[in-house]
C-alpha cells in the first residue's frame, strides 16, 4: 500500500510537472505572437506619419503654388484695368478734342445738321415693347388691307431706299426727316467707318452711306426678308409733322442751291382748290413777288399747293415728304418693327437690345437740323391753310396717317 501510494504521488508530481512545463510553453507562445503585432502597428503608425506629412508637404507646395498663380493673376488684371484707364481716358481726350472740332465744323458746312445731342439710354421693359410693335404691325396689316389695293399690295416693294447691312443682318428703310441723318450715321458706323472718316464725308448722308450699301434689288430684298435672322425697320413721324420739318429744313432755311432753284419753282407753282375752282382770289394764284424782283422764300401754305399741284399732274414727290406708303411701301414688305419719331428713344433703345452686337458699335449720338418746338410752332403754320386746302393735304396723306395710326384732328381745329 505503501508503495502504490508513493508511485501515486510519483505519478502526480510528474503530470504537475508536465502541466507547468505545458503552461510556461504556452504562455511564452502567447507573448511570442503579441510582439510581431505591436511591432507591425509601431511600423505601420510611423509609416501612416511619414506619408500625412509627404501629403501635408504637397498640398502645401501646391497651396503656394495657387497662390503664386492667383497673385499672378491678380498683378496682369490690375495691369491691364490701368491700361485700359490710361487708354479710356487718353480716347476721351481725344474724342474731346474732336467731338468740338466735329461740332464746329457741322455747324460752319451744314453737313447732316447742325447739333449733335447725346441720348441717354434707360432699360426698356421688353415685354411692354414687345406687345407695342405687335400692335403696329397688326394695326398696319390689317389698314393696309382697307386703304392699299391689293393689285398695289401684291407689287414688289421699292427696295431702292433700303440699306441692309449683312454683318448685323439688319434692314432699314430710310425715310427722310424721321431721324434719317441719325441713323445713315450709324450704318456707316456699323459699316466700320471711323467718327473722324465721317466727319470728312462733304456729301449727303445717304450718299455717303450708298458707297457703303448698294441699294438691294427686290429679288435681294425678299431673299433677306425670308431669312429669320435678319431683322427689318423703319421709323415714322407725324405725317404732317414731317411734312412742316421738311419745310421749315429745305425750303425756309437751307441755302443750297438745288433747293434756292425748288424754292423758285415752289413760289411760281398755283394749285386751284377743286371746291373753289370758281372762287379763288387771283392774289392767291400769283408767285408772290416783292416788287419786280423775286422773292423765292415761299410761304407754308404756297408750299403746300406746290405739292398738292405735283400730286395732281402725277409727279413724283420729293423724298423728304413723299408719302410713307409709296416711298417705304410698308404695305408690300413685312417690317419686323416701325419705330415711332414720337418715342424714338425707348424704340430705338429696344432695337438695340434685339439685334445681336448693335449696341457694342452703336452711340448715343442723334443728329439734329434744329430742336423745335413743333407742337408750339405748328399753328402759326397750318393757320396759313384754308379748310380746303388742308383738307386736300390731308386726302393726301391719309393712308400713312390711318396705317400708323396717327391722328389728324388736331390740325382741323387750328384751321378757319
């Protein structure tokens, strides 16, 4: 028993032994795996270090770099807004300068009036303008259908008077005393003749404007009005306002010689009313005369017998107060916009706005013969008229007074 008993302890001290042997083994084994771990993530921390700061050092060259590139940028900007002042204001100067010269020389030769005026544009509200050159054409398509025959209507229009210009696709009839100087100036403009080429032209606007644009045929004229890109106009007055301001411009006032010769002939001419064939004074049927001699500066109301006298032996008038109807023929050609003379800034404000690169090219200058008063200078002219007479005129004007709707009655209220 004894030895059983021992061999048992025997037994037991070596299984211990063997487990505390397993157990240090074991646990040597544990400490052996954790180290290479640690190891890693001290080597993986100091490489994830090394690359933030290799990026932090990039971004921060490339941070220099952009900021060396804006500063650049900055220096050629602020560069060229000093040049661009120094150039701004050495052509100011200059245009000063010439803009008086210009000024004094219009005035001393009588090219294209006598004043120039700088026209303030202020935003237009397109909608509103829209809706208004809607309403024109509306009003003139379905007034030239009462007043127009249709044999007239289906005729080609007179393409002679038309200007169009093919870089800004752009039609304009010209008609005369309707802010027709302004604007042959700015073809000539859109045309890329400088301000001080101009001003040396000694010829008429529209002649000088004609070695810029040939007068288009009819075949030419339907071909750019079919095309959508080109846009069309032409700007209208007042008929018997323009009539008066072509009187008062080539008859009262100018001194050129074609028009002294015309106002001769203005002052021989007699027209016999036809509902006082038997009753007009004979006074009233003479060239007036002071003395013997001649005085050839006729009068409104000879001035208007004159034309109603070429109307009547079926002459053609002078472009200056041929009827709209005839001259710009707007009831055989479809007119994109009719500007009115009455709100020309507004109208021509909004052109500008519709026809792409005008506005770039174009000033603010408007050329005037004279800034009168017509709406104060009218009576004393039209009191010339009798009420036949003007009666007369007005047959004669009537469709360009009805297509754009204008309104006559004022001028019978003046008249005995």
């Amino acid at each position: 028993m004894v030895r059983r008993a021992r061999s048992l302890v025997v037994v037991l001290l070596a299984i211990s032994s063997f487990l505390s042997v397993l157990l240090f083994v074991a646990n040597n084994s544990k400490l052996n795996v954790q180290k290479p771990d640690a190891h890693a993530d001290t080597i993986n921390e100091g490489y994830h270090a090394h690359e933030r700061r290799e990026n932090e050092g990039q971004e921060a060259k490339r941070k220099e770099k952009r900021e060396q590139l804006q500063q650049n940028i900055r220096v050629r900007e602020k560069m060229q807004v000093e040049e661009e002042k120094r150039a701004a204001l050495k052509g100011i100067q200059n245009e000063e300068s010439y803009d008086k010269e210009r000024k004094e020389m219009l005035a001393k030769e009588g090219f294209w009036g006598n004043e120039v005026e700088e026209v303030a544009r202020a935003p237009v509200n397109t909608l509103k303008m829209e809706k208004v050159m809607r309403e024109r054409r509306e009003m003139l398509k379905a007034r030239c259908v009462e007043m127009v025959s249709a044999a007239q209507r289906n005729k080609p229009p007179n393409s002679k008077e038309f200007l169009v210009s093919k870089k800004y696709q752009l039609m304009y009839c010209n008609v005369f005393k309707a802010a027709s100087s302004t604007w042959l100036t700015h073809y000539l403009k859109m045309a890329g003749v400088s301000s001080q080429q101009i001003a040396t032209y000694r010829d008429s606007p529209v002649e000088a404007a004609r070695r810029f644009y040939p007068r288009p045929s009819p075949s030419d004229l339907q071909y750019y009005s079919r095309d959508l890109h080109y846009t069309s106009f032409l700007i209208v007055r007042d008929p018997f306002q323009r009539l008066l301001s072509a009187y008062r411009d080539k008859i009262e006032f100018n001194k050129q010689d074609y028009y002294s010769s015309l106002r001769c002939r203005i002052q021989e001419a007699s027209y016999i009313l036809p509902e006082l064939k038997d009753k007009q004074k004979p006074e009233e049927l003479k060239p007036e005369f002071i003395g013997q001699q001649k005085k050839c500066s006729p009068s409104f109301r000879k001035f208007v017998e004159f034309v109603l006298s070429e109307e009547e032996k079926g002459n053609d008038h002078n472009e200056h107060w041929a009827p709209y109807y005839r001259f710009c023929t707007p009831c055989q050609f479809p007119f994109d916009y009719i500007l009115h003379f009455e709100t020309l800034t507004e109208d021509e404000t909004f052109l500008l706005e519709k026809v792409p690169g005008l506005k770039d090219v174009l000033t603010s200058e408007r050329f005037h013969s004279s800034h009168t008063d017509y709406s104060s200078v009218t009576p004393q002219y039209f009191a010339q008229l009798p009420r036949p007479l003007l009666v007369a005129l007005y047959t004669l004007y009537r469709t360009d007074f009805e297509i754009f709707g204008y309104s006559f009655d004022r001028y019978f209220d003046i008249v005995t």
